[in-house]
C-alpha cells in the first residue's frame, strides 16, 4: 500500500482502489502494442502463404501421379484387374464381415500381449542371484521371438501343432494363430516395458523403501506407473502393427478379411478384393495412428510444462 496526497496536501492510503484507477480507466482492456499486432499479423500472412504454397504442391503432385499413372501403357488391363467395380462391390460384404475377426483378435491379442509382456519385462528387471535364472528365460524369450519372423512363427504353430495330435490341445487356426501373434508380440511389448521400467531414476525406487515399501511395491507402486505412462506411445505404436499383422492368420486358413478377399480373388481371378481388404485395414489403423499421434503430442506437451515425469 502507498500513500498519496490529494489536491488539498491530505494524506490517504492509495490501495485497491487506485490499484482499479476509480473507475472505468482501471477495467480498460489491455490494448498490444502495435509492433505486437504487426508480427502477429505477419505470422498469420506466413501461415496462409505456407498453407496456399501446400495446397498448390500437392495439387500439382497428384495431377502429375494421375497422368503418369493413367497414361502407362498397361493401365487399362491394371484397372480392369485391381480397380473393378463390380468386384469391389461384391468382395466389401464379405471383407467388412471377416474383418470382425480381425477386431477380435486384435482386441483379445492385444490385452494377452500387454499382460505377458509387462510380466515378461518385470522377470527381466528382477534384482538378486536368485533370479538369475528367471531373467536368462526371459532374455531367451525375448531374443528368440524378436529374432524369428512372424510369419514363421505362425506357420510353425498354425500348422506344428496339428501334426503333433496332442490331446486336449486345439487345432483351431485362430486360437492357434492368435497364440503365434501373442508370443511374437508379447517379445517386443515386454522390451517397451522393460525400456520404460529402467529409465525410472533409481532414486524414486530407493525413496519408496525409505518410506517402508518393500522391493514388491515399490515396484508395483511407484516404479510401473511411472514406465507405463511414459511407454504409451509406442505401446500404441505395436497395437498398430498388431492390428495389421492378424491378416497373417488366414495362411491357416481362417477367413478373416484378408481370406474372404482371397476366396474371391481364387474364384474370379480378380484382385480387386486385395485392394478392398487393403483400404479397410487402411482405414481401420488411420484412427488409431492418429489417436497415438495426438497421444505423444499430449505427452511431449506435458514433459515440456513439468506435468509428467
């Protein structure tokens, strides 16, 4: 607070009410400076020149693709055998109606991958000699899978485990082939986790044995919540991949968008269906590559205003 004097040499406390200026003055909005409005108006005028300058590029672009394209000399025969309309109108059904089992999969795969992985990951970072073999099985399991190619992978469970003739053990191709995603899957998944668990500060696990946490929750507590929310990103990133990969499953025969498309394309000799099938994976995995986008975008956005650790 200040003191002020007024006309007649009186003293008077100058506070809130000279702070307000005694009036309509004091609530006058705060007017920019006029270098102020000149950059912000010449930011926008870069922005729409930037935006025009895009626009105009990728026209040229795609007219220049269109006519290299449409003037090859085999694109006559290329559109009657991949873009034919009346094929793609009737393989869209049967593709829309196999790609429900691409869903399940992904959905019932991508939770079993989450799960092994984060266990897979937590034998890894298991401290002590008595662990030792613990964390060997599952560096060989992560090394192996990463290592074999999923195709493989999928052959040898999808077709070796109905030669073996076991009892009580399925032959269905998709119970078996979505065992073959999960092991492979699983691998990369529990690297992510491991990655995320490591690259907590030793410091948050020795602060939470100082307040009486055993190794086990302060493991559970403090150091997983920490790995998980940084590991998003690329978990979602190997969601992704999943979604795309469970197409493989039809080499055991099971008809998911991929097969349907394939009984179409054996019956008419058409690969219209291919390009079907591809365009609906296309635009099943555009939303969830976009959701990861705006989810590393958050997440840089709050480690860059202190909000995440």
């Amino acid at each position: 607070m200040t003191v002020t004097k007024d006309e007649s040499g009186r003293e008077g406390a100058n506070g809130k009410d000279d702070m307000s200026g005694g009036g309509d003055g004091g609530r006058d909005a705060y007017a920019p400076s006029q270098r102020r409005l000149e950059r912000e108006r010449y930011k926008r005028a870069r922005a729409r020149r930037a935006t025009a300058i895009a626009a105009l590029s990728t026209l040229v672009t795609g007219v220049a693709l269109y006519f290299v394209v449409v003037g090859a000399p085999g694109w006559p025969r290329t559109k009657e055998t991949f873009f034919n309309g009346q094929y793609a109108r009737e393989a869209l059904p049967k593709v829309l109606e196999g790609l429900w089992l691409n869903v399940r999969l992904l959905l019932i795969c991508g939770a079993a991958v989450l799960v092994l992985g984060m266990l897979i990951a937590v034998a890894r970072t298991l401290r002590g000699p008595v662990f030792f073999p613990l964390r060997v099985l599952a560096a060989a399991y992560t090394d192996f899978f990463r290592g074999l190619p999923l195709i493989i992978n999928l052959m040898i469970v999808v077709l070796g485990v109905p030669a073996l003739r076991l009892q009580s053990v399925t032959v269905d191709p998709v119970l078996l082939g979505g065992t073959a995603l999960t092991l492979t899957y699983s691998a990369y998944v529990a690297e992510v986790f491991r990655a995320g668990i490591e690259s907590v500060h030793p410091s948050q696990r020795a602060a939470a044995r100082s307040l009486g946490l055993s190794n086990r929750q302060a493991l559970r507590y403090v150091v997983l919540p920490q790995a998980v929310r940084r590991q998003v990103p690329p978990l979602l990133n190997d969601l992704v991949s999943l979604q795309k990969d469970t197409g493989l499953v039809s080499i055991g025969g099971a008809v998911d968008a991929v097969r349907a498309a394939d009984i179409i394309v054996g019956r008419s000799l058409n690969y219209t269906p291919y390009i079907v099938a591809g365009l609906v994976f296309v635009a099943l995995t555009i939303p969830m590559t976009r959701f990861t986008d705006w989810v590393t975008a958050r997440m840089d956005r709050q480690r860059a205003q202190g909000g995440t650790t």
